[in-house]
C-alpha cells in the first residue's frame, strides 16, 4: 500500500439524506476510530540500522516499513490517512451536497456527486469504489440503520488479509431487527430465502459489509439493484472467504425509505440474472405473440388429431406437442449463426428440455383427462401451460444461460434445484397413474395388528388415503413426503461434512438415482426405510461434530429402528442367511465410484468419528433391514441403505466440473431422468 493510502475506505450511498448525513460520518469516525494503531515507518533510503530495526519490531507490533529506493519529495511524501468517507450522491434535490462539501473542508470526507445515474444504489457503490484508494472498503447507509460501532469488527479480518468479505448479518445468531413489524420481518425473510441457494450467508442481502476493492472492482457496470453484496458472493463462488458479524438493524428515523415496487422487481430479476438466466433479445409483446403462437399451433393440431383423425389420447398429445415444439425451436433459433444452432451440445439440450416438457405435461394431460375425466381439449390447457413453462424456463437457464462469469459450483447448485423440483412435479403429475405397490395393499386395515416395523408404514398410507382418498394417489402420496425428509437429511449431512455446494451436488445425485426416485414415487416399507436411513446417517453426522449431543443420536437411530425395523418375526437363521446372501449383492449394484471415494476420504484428515460413520452405516443398515424384510422391497432397501452414507463423498468428487466423476455421472442423469419420464408416459398412455 502507498503511504499516502487510507487502512479502509468507506462508501457512503446518498440519496435527499440531508437530514442524517452529518451524524452518520461523526458516528462512522467514531466507530472507525477504534481501529488498532498502526504506525507506517516511511524511510527514504537510511544508510543505517533503520530498516533491520523496523523489520524486527514490525514481528511483534502493528508496525509498517515502506522503504521508498530514490526519494525526491522529502518529507512531503511520507503523509498517512488511516481512513477516508466517499459520500456518493446521486443527484440530490435537498442539501446533502452542499453539507459533505463544508465537512470536507475539515474531515477525510470526499464528496462524490453523480449528475444523471441510472444504475442505482449499486453504481453508486461501484462509483465509490473506483474512486476509493485503499485496498479495503467498507459500504454503510446514511440512514443510520446500520451500527458505525461494529466497523472495526468488519474491516479488521478484512485488512488483516483473514476474509474477503465480512457482512453485517441481521440474521446471523445474535443478530436482530428491533422495532421491525411482522410483515416488514416476513418479506425480508422471504426476499433473503430466495437468494439461500445461491450463497453461504444468513444475510445476503445486507448493505453493511467490508470487501477487499478489487472484488468491489471486479462487480461490472452493468449491476443493477441496491445488493451489492449479492453480486460479490455469487460472482466470487466457493473460493471467498466470507465472514458475518451479527448486527442490530433498525429503522431509520428521519428521511424517507427508497424501498419500492421498482427495486423489488429490479433485485428478484438481478436474482434471475445471477443464477444464469438469459433473457430473450425479443421485446415483452413480441415474446407473448410468439408464445400465443405456438400453444395456438399446439392446441390446434391436438383437437385435430383427436376429433378429426380419431387418434388415441395419447398420439394426439404427440402430435400437437410435436408441431409445437418445432415451431418454438424456428422461432428460437431463427436469429443464430447456423454454427451456434447446429452444434451438438445445443441440439442435445433442446433435445432434452422438449422431453423434460413432454414428459411433464403428458402427466398433467392424463391426471386430468383419465383420472378426473375432463374433456381432452379442456385438460390439454393445463398441459400446454404446464409443459412450455418446462420449455420457457429450460431455454433460459439450460439450453443458452450465461455461464462464463460463473464457477462451477453455481451451475452444480443451479442444476441440482431445477433437476430436484422437476422430478418431484412428475411424480406428482403422475400420482393418480402409477401403480400400487401389492405389499401395501396387501396390508391389513388397522394399524395395531401389524409388527412394528409396518406400523408408520400403514399410519402413513392411512394419511394419504385421508387426503386424497383411497385411490392410487391416496396411496402413493406418502412416498413424496418421505422423500422430501429423506432428501432433507441428506442435503443437511452433506453441508455438516463438506459445504453447501457438496450438499447441492448430494441432492441432485439423491434426486436422480433410481434406488432413491422410486421409493418416492411408489409408496411402500422400503420408502420408509429409506427416509429412516437417511435421517439416521444425519443423526451420525451431527453427533461426530458435536460431543455435547450423543443422546440427541441415539434417540434418532433408536426411533427409526423401531419404527421401520422392529424385531425378527421369522426364525434367526433366515434372518441370517439372508444378511449374508444380500449384502454383498447389493454392495456390488452400490456403484464402482462409491469404494474409491471411501478410500480417498479415509485418507483425509477428517475427523475419525465420520470416517467410522462411513465405514459401518451401510453393514449396520443391511444387518437391521435383513431381519425385516427377507423378500420383495429387501433389495431395493438395501441398495438404498448402502447408497445413503457414500452419497456425500461422492458428491464431495465431483468439484471439478470436468473430471471423470463428472463425466460419468452427467450422462447418467440425463439418462436416469429420460427413462422415468418414458417409463410414467407409457404407464399413463400405455
């Protein structure tokens, strides 16, 4: 850092805050005030000791040598500034200008006053950064919601070189919003839940945060919105070092707020835009007469199949889809280079979001038409709505997102929660067509005469038959509430072990593997099992990385072995030969990755309670599961009970979006995602 540098500047945002901006720099040199000491030894050039003795001192002491080689400036280059307010105005209309030019007559505080901005409080922000000249920055309101005391606790890690970032979190533990109404609380949680997939942070929408300027540089121009912070920790990914520092935010209390409609539509676009989305070049009412168009052509060539050629239900939702399908591509891709919309990769991926489509909207269209027996050209409208909202979203965040700006770990997480709530809506569209499994309904009615392994299966069963009755969906509906826990325990294992992404990654390879998709689409004891299994391995992870909370384990592993377990009602012999004839079977369809990835977690410097998690969960898993089932659901159970434990190292390996891991399991989960939309259509139409 040149000696003439700052420690920290701090950006100050203005906009008509004449009436908080002269106590908000008094308290922000207050707060900043208690800043460590540092004392920059200048020295030009000694012919002496100086400079060894300095280095020795600058060991133990908040101590700075700047040796400058050929010094021509005398004494008049050696100034320091320990810190300097960059007031940012945006045009003011009230006296906000002319009050930061009087107190920069006497303070660090330099006003900088743009004429037209049209970028926000984001530009602004940029605006201060670039003019900045220190290497850390710290952005704070003028309104006085944020606390100017907790400075030092954000800029210091910050300056020391420890973190990237430090954010002032309302939502960290020990945070608060005093004096917020519950409304006010309720669209802030909301607000903040819908940027959680993209970030680490409790509060990634706060506007009080230090960063290193360089990160702050790197934001570009075209940044829109008043979350600045948003922007750095998606654009830096897995790799910043972010802290959080609990803060008490409260309301301003003089001026008015410049919260409005308009800047919650601009930061849930920016929210688009950071995860990927590309927006079409067409303007709004072109893009709503192509869309027109298309279901127009759609629903026409659909009542044509099937009132005019006499087709089957299902021929003519090919048809019209069809038709549709390759007049949305033309109209798509009629402005690219013959290069672009050529190339394999983009034909594939056409390929694949129009099966995605199909898939789901020949769910709908047979939910509709043969369960609640609609007619076909009254349950084709939800269809078409269902399956090109399929296509709208698959052009914009798969088929062309931008990509470039992004890490691998934001698509990882991107592609986890589009393939996650895709495969839940088909089974769910497909509820009232799948088949029932001839275990449970072969159960009997009341839930005391069963073993105690079948006892939360029937009290399950008996709840989804409350619900929706005691059809196929009645009774099919309780495996997507088992999934859904069973999928939240492993995300929750995954991010305990390794990190938020790793987790994403988990649950997509949770999501997409067959041993795990059916028992959440066909509801039976080896749903159940799953769902226990998965919170068992939970209950293994919590309590390796928390001493305190073994009891909080047991009572996890207890619960779920009695309730999906129970004892032997056969003879233990064949509980026996059963283990031995399973076990090995099942660890052979596990995955030929699964041991590799063990073995490369076993050699890292873990914690040794995970490794033992690692190594007996599966043998625990198949010797319980064994002595329940003998037959039927025992090889789907066991597969799943062995899958459970490797699935976060396994995930853990597929950092690198180009490694072989990765290159195996992307076509594995196209394909896996293919086949259940292929197999529930012809169970549907079939």
């Amino acid at each position: 850092m040149p000696p003439d540098s700052p420690s920290i500047s701090v950006i100050v945002p203005t906009l008509n805050e004449a009436e908080n901006i002269e106590a908000i720099i008094a308290k922000i040199l207050a707060g900043a005030g208690s800043l460590p000491i540092e004392i920059i030894v200048v020295d030009d050039a000694s012919r002496d000791d100086t400079q060894p003795i300095v280095r020795r001192l600058a060991e133990t002491l908040p101590v700075i040598l700047h040796a400058r080689e050929k010094p021509r400036d005398g004494l008049a280059g050696a100034g320091s500034l320990p810190i300097e307010i960059i007031v940012v105005d945006d045009a003011s209309r009230d006296d906000t200008q002319p009050i930061v030019r009087r107190l920069a007559e006497t303070l660090p505080v330099i006003l900088h006053a743009r004429e037209k901005p049209r970028d926000g409080l984001a530009g602004a922000v940029l605006a201060g950064a670039r003019a900045a000249r220190a290497s850390v920055v710290l952005v704070i309101d003028a309104d006085g919601s944020h606390p100017p005391e907790k400075i030092p606790d954000l800029a210091l890690p910050v300056i020391r070189g420890e973190r990237d970032m430090v954010i002032g979190s309302r939502y960290a533990p020990g945070g608060s919003t005093p004096g917020w109404s519950r409304k006010r609380r309720l669209m802030s949680r909301a607000a903040s839940a819908c940027a959680w997939p993209l970030t680490d942070v409790h509060d990634a929408l706060s506007g009080f945060f230090a960063v290193r300027r360089d990160l702050l540089a790197s934001i570009p121009s075209d940044a829109a919105g008043f979350k600045i912070a948003l922007e750095i920790l998606v654009r830096g990914g897995d790799s910043l070092r972010v802290g959080e520092v609990p803060i008490a935010f409260r309301d301003r209390e003089l001026g008015q707020s410049k919260m409005g409609a308009g800047i919650i539509l601009t930061y849930f676009r920016r929210l688009l835009a950071l995860s990927g989305w590309r927006e079409s070049q067409d303007t709004v009412r072109l893009a709503i007469q192509k869309t027109l168009l298309v279901w127009a052509v759609d629903f026409l060539l659909f009542a044509i199949a099937a009132l005019l050629l006499h087709t089957g239900l299902g021929e003519a939702n090919l048809f019209g889809f069809a038709a549709g399908a390759v007049l949305n591509a033309w109209l798509k891709t009629a402005q690219l280079p013959p290069e672009a919309s050529q190339a394999p990769r983009f034909v594939f991926r056409l390929l694949f979001v129009s099966l995605l489509a199909f898939f789901l909207r020949s769910g709908i269209l047979g939910t509709f038409a043969i369960a609640f027996q609609w007619p076909w050209l009254a349950a084709i409208l939800p269809a078409i709505v269902a399956g090109w909202t399929v296509h709208f979203l698959g052009y914009a965040l798969f088929i062309w997102p931008v990509e470039d700006q992004y890490g691998p770990g934001l698509r990882w997480r991107i592609a986890a929660m589009g393939a996650t709530a895709y495969l839940f809506a088909l089974r769910a569209a497909f509820l009232f067509t799948l088949p029932i499994e001839k275990q449970l309904s072969a159960l009997p009615a009341h839930v005391p005469d069963f073993a105690i392994g079948d006892r939360l299966t029937v009290a399950l069963r008996h709840f989804g038959e409350s619900l929706l009755g005691g059809n196929r969906a009645g009774l099919n509906f309780p495996a997507l509430l088992c999934w859904s826990v069973a999928a939240w325990a492993i995300f929750k294992t995954a991010q305990r072990i390794f990190d938020k992404t790793t987790a994403f990654r988990a649950l997509l390879l949770f999501s997409a593997l067959p041993v795990f998709f059916w028992p959440g689409a066909l509801f039976s004891s080896a749903t159940v099992m799953v769902a226990s299994w998965a919170l068992v391995f939970w209950g293994f992870s919590v309590a390796a990385q928390s001493p305190a909370s073994p009891a909080l384990f047991l009572c996890i592993l207890g619960g779920s072995l009695f309730w999906t377990c129970g004892w032997p009602t056969s003879r233990p012999i064949h509980s026996l030969i059963g283990f031995f004839l399973f076990f090995p079977l099942q660890a052979l369809l596990a995955t030929p990755l699964a041991f590799p990835a063990l073995l490369r977690y076993e050699r890292s410097p873990q914690p040794g309670m995970l490794k033992t998690v690692a190594n007996i969960s599966a043998g625990i898993a198949c010797a319980f599961i064994s002595f329940r089932w003998c037959a039927g659901s025992i090889g789907l159970a066991a597969s799943a009970a062995i899958w459970i434990p490797f699935l976060p190292f396994i995930a853990a390996g597929l950092q690198r979006p180009n490694s072989a891991p990765a290159r195996f399991w992307k076509p594995v989960i196209y394909g896996c995602i293919v086949c259940y939309g292929i197999y529930f259509s012809w169970l549907a139409f079939g």
